[in-house]
C-alpha cells in the first residue's frame, strides 16, 4: 500500500528538476541577453534626444508654412494691382493713340481738300501773285501723303506694342495659378506633417491646429499644368484636336441618320 | 449681327484683357461674371448675351459645370460658347468639347485668335 503512494513522487521530483534545469538555462541566456538589452536601452536614451529635434524641427517648419502661403497669397494680390496698374496705363496710351489717329486722319482730310480749293484758286486766278505764293508755301499734297502714311505706320506699330504688352500680362493669370498650386501643395505637406506630429505628441498637434492654419480656400480653382508658353503650336494642337473630334461628331451624326433609316 | 457678349472668368486681369481684345476687334457689348453661378444669374437676366467666352478654372461653378449647366437648358442650345483656358491637354480639350463648347482657345492668345475663333463659330450652322 505505502509504495504504491511512493510510486507518483518519483516522476514528480524528476519533472522538478527538468523545470530547475529549464530555469538555470533560461538565466544563464537571460544573462548572455542583458548586455544587448542594455545596448538597446542604451539606443534608446540616445535617440529620445534626436527624436525630440525633430519633432521641434518639423513643428518649427509647419509652424513656417502657413506664413510663406500667406506671403504666397500677397504676390499674387501685388501682382494683380500691378498689373491692373499697368493694364489702366495701356489703356490710356492706346484711347490716346487712336484719338491721335482719328486726328491725324480728320487733319489729312482738311488739307486734301484745303489743296483742291487751292488748285481751283490757281485755276481760276492763275496770275495772281498772292494765289502763287500759296501755293509755293502750301503743303505739297504727296509729301503730306508720304508723312501721314509714316505716322500712320508709326501709330499702329506703337498699337500693336501695346496690345503684345496686353497680351503678356496675360503672365498674371497663369502665375497666379501656379502660385495657387504651390499653395495647395504646403497645405498637403502641413497635412501631413501634422499627423506626424500628432504620432509623435498630441500636444503638439493641438498647438499646431491652433496656430498654423492655412486658409486657401479661395485659391482652390487653379490648373496645376499652367504654363506661360505663347507657342503658337500650343494653339495649333487644340486646333488639331478640335477639328478631329468635329469630323467625329459629323461621322456619328450620318451614322445616326442612317441606322434611323 | 451685333454680338453682346458675357466674359466669365476668376480673374479680373483676364476678363479685362479679353474685354480689350474684343474691342480691339470691334466688338462694344459686355457682361462680365467671376464664376459660373454668377455668370448663370447674369445669362438668365439678360436676354440679349449671345456669345459667351468663359474661363474653365473658377471657383465655386467652374467653367466647364456652367457649360454642361447652359446645355442642359434647351433655350440656350445654339448660344455660341468659347472656352478660353490654361488647359491645353487632350483630353481636357476633348471633355470640353463634349460638353458642347463651340471652340477652345488656350492661354495665352492673341486678339488675331479670338477674333479667328470668334468667327468661326459665328459662321458654323447650328445643328
């Protein structure tokens, strides 16, 4: 009866010193392990000052951003009223010209026909000292045509400059939009940078939201592929492609008619 | 036919330069609007527009939504549009057309272009 209840322990006592075995071996690794631990920690200690620069350098640049898309917003505004500055000057200098022009023209006219009253006075009259010494001191009618063709040529060479400078201003529109992109894409990075901020602190975003704002929403119609290009091809390849689809659209029209039929 | 036109753009640089340009080409009638909802105020206002040159990048209702906006109404389906924009890709010229602008012209031009566009269009027969 007693060996029969000696008979367990047995296996008991050599399940206790397989576990004791199992211990010392995981201490003896555990201590092989604490130096890589220690080198780990060690990592650590160092990169938490790291890790804080640049957290502070990416909050220091979003903090940056909202200012440089403000100063973005203020050239394309300056822009604007320069160029509507200089839009009111062209204006005033083209109504002047064609106003010169419409003179000059109503002047030509005049003398035209202060000429032919001339001639008829000279053949009325053809002995008359003073008729002949108005027409030595006349005008002469083909060196008139000659300076008014010149002015003329003059005028619409300076017309034509003012409208090319018109055109060029055109620079203002397709800058703005460029400008409004690279707005757009600020507010793409301080997006992103403040979810990196906010993995790193909360705090931080919090403080983030509140301080570095972009407000662009009035910025937001642009064409990111804008270009100040005055190729004419550029024209010539919308025209290309304007003709294609037309010709297509006739096509399909006539099919139309047909598989009505 | 005396054309009195409504010149839609986001930018009041452009919608000058355009009002210049027509000018220049003889033209004396305008109607001005900074986006599409505006534009569509001023066209359902006034029935004496007939030609409409609008920009496509706008905020609010672009240019291309009042487009398809002005198609949709059967009253204006002959009402000449020009589109004149930044635009210059395929495809976007393409979407364009299939939203049943007349003619496209791409920034920057010149009066000489406008004026070419401004009477093809004019001289198309309506469908």
């Amino acid at each position: 009866m007693e060996d029969v209840q000696k008979m367990p322990q047995i296996p008991n006592m050599q399940q206790l010193f397989e576990r004791l075995g199992d211990l010392k071996s995981f201490f003896v690794y555990g201590q092989k392990l604490i130096p890589t631990l220690q080198k780990i920690v060690d990592f650590m200690q160092a990169t938490i000052p790291l890790l804080e620069t640049v957290n502070k350098s990416i909050t220091e640049s979003t903090g940056k951003l909202p200012k440089a898309a403000v100063q973005i917003n203020s050239v394309t505004n300056a822009t604007e009223v320069a160029v509507t500055e200089i839009l009111d000057v062209v204006d005033g200098a083209t109504n002047d010209l064609m106003t010169i022009m419409k003179k000059l023209e109503s002047l030509r006219s005049r003398v035209q026909k202060q000429g032919e009253s001339i001639q008829r006075l000279v053949a009325k009259y053809p002995d008359d000292p003073d008729i002949k010494e108005l027409v030595q001191n006349g005008l002469n009618p083909e060196v008139l045509q000659q300076d008014y063709t010149e002015v003329m040529n003059l005028s619409e060479k300076i017309q034509g400059g003012l409208m090319n400078i018109t055109i060029s201003l055109q620079v203002q529109d397709i800058t703005s939009q460029q400008l409004a992109s690279a707005n757009h894409l600020m507010t793409s990075i301080q997006t992103k940078l403040s979810s990196l901020l906010f993995d790193i602190d909360t705090k931080e975003i919090m403080k983030h939201h509140i301080d570095t704002h972009i407000d662009i929403s009035k910025d937001l119609a642009f064409n990111p592929e804008a270009r100040y290009d005055k190729n004419h091809e550029n024209q010539a390849f919308v025209d290309t492609v304007v003709t294609d689809n037309q010709i297509q659209q006739s096509q399909k029209d006539i099919d139309e008619l047909f598989s009505k039929k | 036919m005396a054309l009195k036109f409504l010149v839609v753009d986001d930018s009041v640089t452009m919608r000058r330069i355009v009002l210049n340009s027509l000018k220049q080409i003889g033209h004396e009638e305008f109607v001005e609007a900074a986006d599409g909802r505006e534009a569509f105020t001023k066209l359902s206002a006034d029935d004496g527009i007939n030609f409409v040159i609008t920009d496509w990048n706008m905020p609010d209702v672009t240019g291309l939504d009042f487009v398809k906006q002005v198609r949709a109404n059967p009253k204006y389906a002959s009402l000449p549009i020009l589109m004149v924009t930044t635009r210059g890709m395929k495809e976007d010229i393409v979407e364009a057309l299939q939203a049943k602008v007349n003619n496209y012209i791409v920034k920057p031009f010149t009066p000489q272009v406008l004026r070419e566009k401004i009477e093809q269009i004019i001289a198309t027969p309506v469908a």
